[in-house]
C-alpha cells in the first residue's frame, strides 16, 4: 500500500512541496522552517499533513527535540533536493538559451544577394553567434517566396518588387548600371552594333529593364543575347561580348570596364534595384532571427556603392 501511495507521491510532488521538505530538513525546527518559508506554524504543519497524506506515510517524527526524519521521510528528502536541483539546472539552461544564440537559421536568399553580399553578413554573424547553425538556400525571388510558404525558411531576402504580407523590411537600394569596354554614355547604345547582353529570370528584373529602354529610346537594341544567370551576364561583359546593365552589388569598383549610372536629366538614380527581408512575423520572434536581424540591418546601414 505504502509503495503505491508512494509512487503516487512522487508524480504529484511540486516544486513548492519539496522546498518545504527540504526546509524541513535542513532546520529540523518547525518554528525555523516556518520563519524561512513566510509561513505560520500553523500554515506549515497543515502543508506538511497535507505532503505526508499524498505519500500515504510519516515523513517526520514531531517531538519536544524537533523533527526527525523517518526512514520514508529520508528518501522524500532526498527526492526533493534532487528535484530542486534539476529544476535548478533546467532554469540555468534556460536562462542561457535566452542569452545566448542557438538553433539553426534559415534563410532563404535570392541568388545576386547570397553571391555578392550575404556571406559578409553571416561572417559577422558566425563569429558574434558561434552557437548558432546557418541553413540556406538561394534561387530567384519567386522560389524565395515558396519557400517561406512551405516552411522551408525563416526569413528571405528578396529583390524588387515582392508582394508580401507578414513582416517587410527594407535593407538596401542599389544602382543600375550600362557595363561596356567600350561604351562611354549611355547614348552610345543608339549607334554601336555591339550586342547587349540581357539577364532574363521569372522576376520583374528584365521587364523594368524593357521599360526602362523604351522609355529613353524609341528603337530596340540592334542584337541581343539572353542568359539566365547575371553573373553569366557579367562576365560576359567583362570580355567584351557586348555591354550589361548590372546592380551595383554585381561590382566591387576595380573591374577593368565602363561603369555609366543610369541617371535621369536632374542626375538621380532613375533605374535602382531594392532589396527587402521578409518572413511571417512568428520568425521574427526566434531569437536567432533577430540576432541576424541585427546584423543584417548593421551592414545595409554603411552598404556603399562599389561600383564607383
């Protein structure tokens, strides 16, 4: 009877009830225990009849001397200090996930990004969160965006236009610009037969690009070539194929080629390329996230031009 009241005992035992039998043990007065507790002595006898009840035993022998454990009460004391003490570890724990970074960052990144520009981030990232794993995985803003929806990502960071409804943060705009070896203004596309080389994805990229060109020019481009890749596009300019328009984030200012910002007549940027964060506003929660947050608004913050 006694070891199933017992086992009874131990699955209902609180965290309160074993500070009181350890109290209990430690003072062996009921008037001390009491005092330590901000209890009665009234109030702790009935707690302690109340603990003996659901043990179904004596846990004290009561006497002018004080208290005395019984051979039950020492095994109840000795579950209680190491009940305590793991509630103890398990808050210290607890307490350092808080602190500190853990878990697995997922990031879903488009491609331009994760090439040019993200691994200066998660450099800074790994070396201030050491503790903390990174997932990612790029590919155009669409597939970004699918990723978040199936769970795949906590964040993305996507480029241009993105219909998004949770969280949207804007971390960067960048310059377009007319690449060539040999092009010096951006008037020169009207009489060269070199061709221009265009970077063609499921994103807007190559329709503002369209629009961009009939807007200032009344004929299509002489020759064309498409890619699906701008890097492709890129170096494809470098060796003097034909010219490119490029993202600033696409160039580090020292290659050896014509740089002409795409600018209106009052000398502003007219064809800029925007970069966002997004995500479902739970994940911006995860501790993780808004460690990378962090960082990531750290390094848009001073992002400069390297193109010129």
């Amino acid at each position: 009877m006694n070891d199933i009241s017992m086992t009874i005992g131990v699955e209902i035992m609180t965290s309160n009830e074993s500070q009181i039998i350890k109290v209990l043990a430690e003072e062996r007065n009921m008037r001390k225990a009491a005092e330590r507790l901000f209890l009665s002595q009234p109030a702790l006898s009935q707690r302690l009849q109340s603990i003996e009840k659901e043990w179904g035993t004596q846990l004290f022998i009561r006497s002018q001397k004080g208290l005395t454990a019984t051979s039950a009460g020492e095994l109840v004391i000795q579950y209680s200090i190491e009940q305590l003490a793991k509630q103890e570890e398990v808050f210290e724990t607890i307490q350092s996930l808080i602190s500190k970074v853990h878990g697995t960052l997922k990031i879903a990144c488009a491609s331009i990004v994760g090439q040019n520009w993200l691994p200066m981030v998660l450099k800074d990232f790994v070396t201030q969160y050491p503790e903390a794993k990174i997932s990612l995985i790029t590919g155009w803003s669409s597939e970004i965006v699918r990723a978040l929806y199936d769970g795949e990502a906590h964040i993305g960071i996507v480029r241009g236009h993105t219909e998004w409804k949770g969280t949207k943060i804007h971390l960067f705009r960048d310059t377009l610009y007319l690449v060539d070896q040999e092009l010096t203004s951006v008037q020169d596309v009207l009489s060269t037969d070199r061709p221009f080389i265009q970077f063609k994805s499921d994103s807007n990229y190559y329709q503002e690009i369209q629009a961009w060109w009939q807007r200032h020019f009344s004929s299509s481009p002489k020759r064309q070539i498409t890619v699906d890749q701008i890097e492709t596009c890129k170096q494809m300019a470098l060796n003097g194929i034909g010219y490119a328009i490029l993202p600033s984030i696409t160039l580090n200012g020292l290659e050896p080629i014509n740089k002409i910002p795409l600018t209106n007549q009052a000398e502003e940027f007219e064809l800029t390329r925007d970069t966002w964060l997004i995500g479902y506003d739970s994940a911006f929660e995860l501790r993780q996230v808004e460690a990378f947050v962090k960082v990531v608004k750290e390094h848009a913050s001073i992002l400069h031009d390297y193109s010129k």
